[in-house]
C-alpha cells in the first residue's frame, strides 16, 4: 500500500498541509523526516518544512486572513504582530524583520507594538 493510499495519511493530511510539510516514501525518508507507524509497521514519513518556510506560511496565513498586509491600518498591523508572535514567527532568525517589510513598518514599529502588548 503506497503512503497517499494508506488511512494513516488521509487522517493526518490536513494537519500535514497546514505545516506546510509533505509527504515521502517511506523508503526514502531520511532522519530528519517522521516515520509514523501503523500497527508496529512504518507506513507514514512527513519531511517537516525549515524554519524559513514557517515564516513565509504565517504571513501568507495573515494575508489570507486580513488582506495585503501593506495596506491594513495600525490596528491590523497591530493585531497581525500580535497573532505572530503568538505563533513563534519572532523566534525565527530576522523575524521582525520580515514582519516589518511585509507590513511596511521599520523594525522598531514591530518592535513597539510587541512591547505595547508587553506592558501591564
């Protein structure tokens, strides 16, 4: 039974999708992919997206959500850092700063906004 025939992936491929992962043979998973097992059985491998692409897909999912992130008022921007950061996107290496671009502020906006949030 091949992996996209397998139930194991139709009940994970929503989840699969929203990472922004894939799936691979099993045979040809390496160890930086997940092999998942069924009934003590390999039959599943997910190779996992890299951190770059993580960032990309949260802003695309900001985009989807509000509209071009260029274009949204302080508020939205505002609210857009806001459920970035909840998400982990300024764990990630330049974060902010790919945030600030894709929202046309400078670095110390973004830094602002998530300090306004901090305060008590």
């Amino acid at each position: 039974m091949s992996t996209a025939e397998h139930p194991l992936s139709a009940a994970i491929k929503p989840l699969v999708t929203a990472i922004g992962a894939e799936f691979v043979p099993v045979g040809d998973a390496g160890p930086e992919d997940v092999v998942l097992d069924w009934e003590g059985r390999p039959a599943v491998a997910v190779r996992l997206p890299g951190l770059g692409s993580a960032l990309d897909r949260l802003l695309g999912d900001a985009e989807r959500q509000y509209g071009p992130l260029a274009d949204l008022d302080r508020k939205d921007k505002q609210r857009v850092v806001r459920t970035l950061e909840q998400r982990g996107a300024f764990t990630i290496r330049h974060g902010v700063e790919t945030v600030a671009a894709a929202l046309g502020v400078s670095r110390f906006t973004v830094y602002n906004y998530l300090n306004r949030d901090a305060r008590p």
